[in-house]
C-alpha cells in the first residue's frame, strides 16, 4: 500500500498526514469549526475552443437552441451553488457573489468565474465547478453546428482550465 492510501503522504522535503483520511485510511470531510471566519474570493477560468463559423452563431444568436453565453452563465451559477453535492467532501458554504465573465474570440469562448464567500473554507472548487460546467453548457449549445458529417468534434475542446486567483482576508 502506497503512504498516501495508509493516511500520510511521503514527501522527501516532509511527511504529513492527509487531511482528509483518518488514522485507519478511511476518507473524512475535515472539521473546519474551530477556524474562524474569512472573507474568501476565487477566480478560475478555462476556455471552449469552437469552429470560427460557431463563434460566429454564438455572437450574432443564430444557434437553434438560444442564448448560448446567458444558459452558460446560468448553468455556471447554478454549479457553483451546488459544488457541495458533486464533490466529495467539500463543505457546503455560504455564496455571497457569483460574477461570470465571456471572452469570445473568433475560434474560441473563455469563461471566468468568480465566487465570494465569508465563512471557514475556500471557494476555488466552486469557480472551478462554475467554469467547467459553463463551458460544457456551451458545448451542449453548440454541440449540432460542431459535429462533423461523422457526427463527432474534432475541433471542439475544452482546455486550460485553472485557478487564477484565490484570496483570504480576515475579519475585522
């Protein structure tokens, strides 16, 4: 069994045990009661990359299913608000603000999504769950003009998806 599946990580600068494993290797969700409460905001971004003529629809509303980037924006939210449910062992915590942000270039939509939150954890899992579910929101939009006559993407992907930011401020 590898150190990290026994509960602590073997690491050559230092070892540390794993915060969210128990002493018999059994999987926790770590008890976040004792911190106090932050300010918290995180950004993350990633970017769908489309056919120019697609890019094209979305800009002028020509795709037969709507407004592309507004269910994007939408179903981005509406991930971040339930990042609790779909990731294991992420704290439910209290969203004070969701911004989202389309960059379309000619063959390509960039989306940023920023969460704030006060309370005792981060909020980085929920930007990334906002990004990756806005962009595939953009995909299932598209999905019809970016088939080919074989009925796959060979074009369409979803790349560089990260966190740019994450910030911690304390309470006054």
């Amino acid at each position: 069994m590898s150190d990290e599946r026994a509960g602590t990580a073997s690491n050559d600068s230092d070892d540390r045990d794993l915060t969210h494993v128990d002493e018999e290797g059994n999987v926790q969700m770590v008890d976040v009661g004792a911190k106090p409460d932050t300010r918290r905001r995180a950004v993350a971004r990633g970017t769908i990359h489309l056919s120019a003529d697609t890019v094209r629809a979305i800009r002028d509303d020509e795709i037969g299913k709507g407004d592309v980037l507004a269910t994007a924006r939408i179903g981005a939210i509406q991930a971040v608000k339930h990042t609790w449910e779909t990731i294991p062992m992420c704290h439910q915590i209290p969203i004070t603000n969701v911004d989202t942000e389309f960059e379309v270039a000619d063959e390509s939509v960039t989306l940023s999504v920023t969460v704030g939150t006060t309370g005792k954890t981060g909020c980085e899992m929920e930007a990334l769950e906002g990004v990756t579910t806005g962009l595939n929101v953009v995909w299932d939009m598209v999905k019809a003009a970016e088939k080919n006559d074989d009925g796959q993407y060979p074009g369409t992907r979803i790349s560089d998806v990260e966190v740019v930011t994450k910030e911690k401020e304390t309470l006054d």
